[in-house]
C-alpha cells in the first residue's frame, strides 16, 4: 500500500428499494449494450457500404471459367508428362504441375469459405475432393487450422496456429527457451527461411496423413478423406515414376513438392508474419484485429493471379466470403475507410515483405524482439 495512502470504513448505506435496483440494473444492460455497439460499429458501418456495393455476391461465371482452365491446365500437365518421357525436360513438367497444385489449392480455399457455392454442404464436399486427391492436403485438418484459429485470431500468442512453434518460432518467449542446436538455429532462422519453403509442400502432405489417422478433422469424412489422400500421395508418385523412369521420376517429384512448397508457403507466408502479435488474453474488436494484424502485397491483378487473391488479405480477412475477385474492387473501400478511422493500412511489395520476415525472425530468436512492444498496438481497441 501507498504509505500515503489512508483506509477508511465506508458508513453502511440503506439497501435500495426494488424499484430502484431494477432502474440499476436497466441502466447496467443499457451500458452493456452500448458498449457492444461501439465494439462493433465501425465494422458494421463498413459492412453496410461493401453489402450496398454488391460485392458480397457469389461469381458463378468467373468460378466455372477457374475450373474450366485448371481442366485445360492438367490435360496440359498431363499430355507433358507422357510426351516427354525419360527426359530431363521433365522437371518443367514438375514446375508446371507444382504452380497447378497450388492454383488448385486457391480454388479449394476459396470453396472452404463458401464463396463458390451457397451451400455449405457442397462447399465442403467440394474442398473435401479437391482438397485431398488433387493436391494431398486434408480439408478437414486444413478447415480447423485456418478458418477456427487462424482467421478467427490472426498473430494471437497460443491460438493462431500459424505462428506456434515448430521449426521456426515467432515469439521471443519461445526462442529463449531453446537450447542447443535448437538455440542456434532459432538465431539464425531468417535466413533459413525461404530455403525451407521448399519443404513446406512436405509438410503440408506429412501433417495432413497425420492429422487423417488421429482423427483430427472438423468433417466427419475420415474414411473418405484417407482414400483419396491416399490416391494422390501414392498414385501420382507412381504415374511420374512410370512416366518418366526412376531417377528422373524421383528428381520430378522433389522438384514438384519443392515448386509446391515455395509457391504456397510463399502466398501465405506475406501476409502476416512481421505482423503485431497480441497476448491471448486481449480482445480486440473485429475491424482492428483483422486490419492491423495482416499485411497487402502490391502488384494489382497479377499479383492477385499469383497469390490467388492472398495479395489483398486485409480485404480478405474483413470479407472471408467475398469472391476473391472481387477483393481488388474493395480495396479503395477499405483503406479510405481506415484513413478515416486513423487505422493503419499496411501494404507492401512482395520482396519487401520478405525483407521485413527474415529481420523479424532473426530478432525473435535472438530472443530480442517483443511482439507486444508495437506503436502500431497504440490503436487496438480492446475491451
């Protein structure tokens, strides 16, 4: 206690009368309520604009013509792959399929997020397929990772999953506690970045078969998703190797997965690692968490074909469901928007943001940078 601080018994007050109590507690739901309108008005208010502008709307044309030229992309692939033969222009072909694998990736992404079909069933069904026997990934591992604790807590300490420790770390705390190898390793983990990119494909098939034998989906499709992971993982192993011959099958299939890896890892990674990292304890409302804690890459549409919309994540996280089309027709809404509500709108370019991860990630495991030390946290709006 403050020495100069003096304790006082407060005099016993009269209970009040009924009538009196039930104006208190009208006045305290009425506070309630009006603090859980501030909490949400600015998003409400932004949301009203996007719903008048149309651009919530599904694009049942565009959706047909993605799928109609990933059919032509994989006839494509195909015809290469047997064409070709037992040469080494095969791994071209490898390039070409691994770019498809990731395109297709976007689409089941898109899906996952109901903005192909109305329907959730059909969304599901159709991520579920696309999903594990085009590209070895588990719909319902992915579906619980991304959209329950990635997108619901972006950079959040202990629930994104995106940032949990593993062969990186993200927060100083982690860092500190690795010793060894380990230890070394976390102090130069930047630059080991991109380089690890290439097996971030592998990753993806490992945790997938991995997260399907344990059970750990949010679809009650186990068996459904275990066949056609498993046609895909082993099936087109065999078709390269058949193809091609042993040697150049194998080189075919780690230049695939490495392809794969560098091109998904390299779509998500941008966009919002580097980013604030709040405690898991604080709330914060719903236009700050999503504005504040994702990053834009520059580039307008070809860098939107690229990335597959993921180049405008900001507008991405603010309207999951929107068409990813459409997300490049948002964004002037967006960031005047938060112009107006003195919000800061991050975007930058694609090897700029490559730049701010590896400085970032050396920082954290050196165990020097605090991701709750931000100015940019000043403008959370948390309750």
């Amino acid at each position: 206690m403050n020495p100069t601080e003096v304790r006082s018994t407060p005099l016993p007050t009269p209970a009040p009368d009924p009538a009196t109590r039930t104006e208190v507690l009208e006045r305290r739901r009425a506070s309630r309520g009006t603090k859980q309108q501030e909490f949400t008005s600015d998003f409400s208010a932004l949301m009203a604009q996007v719903k008048e502008a149309g651009l919530l709307a599904r694009r049942p044309g565009w959706n047909l013509l993605r799928f109609c030229l990933l059919g032509l992309g994989y006839a494509a692939a195909l015809t290469m792959l047997f064409l070709i033969g037992q040469s080494w222009w095969q791994l071209a072909t490898a390039v070409v399929f691994g770019a498809l694998f990731t395109q297709t990736a976007y689409v089941a992404h898109d899906a996952a997020h109901r903005q192909i079909f109305s329907s959730r069933k059909a969304g599901e069904w159709v991520s579920t397929v696309i999903g594990n026997l085009f590209i070895g990934l588990s719909y319902g591992w992915w579906l619980k990772k991304h959209n329950a604790l990635h997108h619901a807590n972006p950079n959040k300490a202990g629930v994104d999953g995106d940032i949990a420790p593993g062969a990186l770390v993200f927060v100083a705390e982690d860092a500190r506690e690795r010793a060894g190898f380990a230890k070394w390793f976390a102090a130069r983990q930047g630059w080991f970045f991109l380089p690890l990119l290439t097996l971030a494909g592998l990753q993806l098939h490992v945790n997938s078969v991995a997260a399907i034998i344990r059970g750990q989906s949010s679809i009650k499709r186990r068996w459904v998703e275990g066949v056609l992971i498993a046609i895909r993982l082993l099936g087109f192993p065999v078709l390269a190797i058949w193809a091609a011959g042993p040697l150049i099958g194998c080189v075919f299939l780690i230049v695939q997965v490495a392809v794969f890896g560098v091109h998904m890892g390299g779509s998500f990674a941008p966009n919002h690692k580097g980013q604030p990292i709040v405690p898991k304890d604080v709330k914060i409302d719903f236009l700050r968490r999503q504005t504040l804690m994702s990053r834009n890459i520059s580039g307008g549409r070809p860098m939107g074909f690229l990335m597959g919309g993921l180049n405008y994540q900001i507008e991405h996280h603010l309207f999951p469901s929107m068409p990813s089309v459409n997300l490049h027709k948002v964004q002037p809404m967006v960031r005047e928007y938060c112009r107006q509500k003195d919000i800061a709108y991050t975007e930058t370019t694609l090897l700029e943001s490559y730049r701010i991860i590896i400085r970032y990630l050396n920082r954290v495991g050196l165990g020097e940078a605090d991701p709750f030390d931000c100015p940019i946290t000043a403008q959370f709006r948390s309750r």
